[in-house]
C-alpha cells in the first residue's frame, strides 16, 4: 500500500515525527507525506530532516486520503471544530490522540467518515512500540489493515475492538514509565547494597533486556521462567516473599486500575 495513499500528520510533535520517519523507511514517498506544525522553526526542521511537505491543516485536508491525528487530547476540540467540515467523506481519519473515542472524532466529522483509533508507545522512537488498533463505526477491514501497515515499521501491532482501548492505555500505553520506574527502584537498591550507581545501572538494565527477550523467545510463562530462578531456601524466594509481604503484585493492579479509570475520565470528558 505505500505510495498509495497521501499521509498527512496533523500535530507532528514526537510521535508524530517517530510515524514520518516510519513510514518513510517502509518506503512510503516523501512525495506522499506531509506534516503540519504550530511553529515555522518545528515545520522547517520536519522538512529539513525528512523532505517532507510542512503545509497548515487546511491544505493537509485538502491533499491526504489519510489523515493522522497527533495532537494533545485537549487540542483536538478546537482543532476538529475548524478542520472537521473541511474533511472529505472518503479520508481515513486515524486518531492517535490518548484517550479520545472514535464517537468524539465522528461527531465532528462529516457523516459516514472512517476514524481509526490507534494507542501506540514511546519504545515506537526505537522500533519496538506496542500498538493498539480499533476502528469506528465506519472504517473497514481494509482500512484498518492500512492502520497497522502505517504502524507496523514502528514495533508490533494489534487489532481489538475498541472497548479495549483504556485497558491498553493503562497496560501498554503508560507500561513504559512502570519499567523506567522498576529500573530506578533496583538501580537505588544496587547502590544501597554497595554498588556504584553505573554498575547497578548497568547490570538492571542488561537483565531487564535478557529477561524480555527469553519471554519473547522462549515461548514460556513467566512463573515457568520465574520458578527456574527461584531454588529451595534460596536467595530469590527470600526476595520473592517480601514482594509479596509488601503486596507488590496488589500495588500494580491498583495501579494500572487507576490509569484505567483516568483514561476513561478523559473519554468522558469528550463524550
């Protein structure tokens, strides 16, 4: 399909920019993508780096058959409210915008306009995102297999309906900030039993690259691979209690509950 379609991506910030850069070494023409930016210095560097087209959202409208959505979610209502009537019933509109429903886009679109909505995450910067795909009311299976062919150079993707979709904010879309977040904690433990902060740093790191890749690669499930670690009387169950004492597991089900129910709250919001 590239070279197919002309792909305009309104509101390129970073992962706007992570989906140019994408598609171009999908080979996707630079002829047929374009950008829009708030700043002339933001919309000179998109051309510079890519030669791409930077035009305003008017002309982005006027010249795409798949139009990307990568504003902030509280940008969107003003900027649908003057792109909206300007939208040809035949452009796929692929939202990438957190939180927001396909309803929301459709409701300012005209009648009968396909709307994708897509959840991505920042690993999409390294070629290693997870994305969630969904269509609305209108779009088709060809659509969204377009969805996932414009977002697949960036990592793996799925499809699912779109009901789906907080859970996948809450899991996979924040997922990374839980990992930095683990990283840091066992980097502060390593220096507390005496490590330089670089060697602990060093040695998470590479365990938490080794371990996710034996989850992909072997096949197995993670208490499998867990218990493998985990001998009688040993060092590791001794660990593995006090998670449990301290109720680890409980704490991030309560936590990725709250993101749930935050995601939904900006739904609401919009709807």
């Amino acid at each position: 399909m590239a070279g197919e379609h002309t792909v305009a991506v309104v509101g390129a910030g970073k992962m706007g920019e992570t989906l140019l850069s994408g598609l171009l070494r999908a080979g996707w023409p630079a002829s047929r993508l374009l950008a829009t930016a708030r700043r002339p210095e933001r919309a000179e560097e998109l051309a510079v780096r890519y030669g791409v087209r930077v035009v305003d959202n008017d002309e982005a409208a006027a010249s795409a058959d798949v139009l990307t959505i990568a504003v902030k979610p509280q940008d969107a209502p003003a900027l649908l409210a003057a792109l909206g009537p300007k939208v040809a019933r035949d452009v796929v509109v692929v939202s990438i915008c957190a939180g927001l429903p396909t309803s929301f886009f459709e409701k300012h679109l005209p009648a009968g306009t396909p709307v994708i909505r897509v959840m991505s995450n920042t690993p999409a910067m390294v070629d290693q995102a997870m994305t969630a795909i969904s269509g609305g009311t209108h779009a088709t299976a060809e659509q969204l297999a377009l969805a996932e062919e414009m977002f697949r150079p960036l990592g793996r993707t799925i499809r699912l309906p779109e009901s789906q979709q907080d859970a996948v904010t809450a899991l996979s879309g924040s997922g990374p900030a839980y990992i930095y977040y683990l990283v840091e904690a066992m980097t502060d433990a390593g220096i507390l039993l005496g490590l330089p902060r670089q060697v602990a740093y060093e040695l998470i790191l590479q365990t938490v690259i080794g371990s996710a890749a034996m989850l992909r690669d072997s096949g197995e499930h993670p208490v499998k691979l867990r218990e493998a670690v985990t001998s009688p009387a040993g060092t590791t169950i001794n660990a593995i209690r006090e998670l449990e004492d301290h109720k680890v597991r409980a704490a991030l089900i309560a936590a990725l509950e709250a993101a749930r129910d935050r995601a939904r709250e900006i739904a609401a919001d919009y709807t």
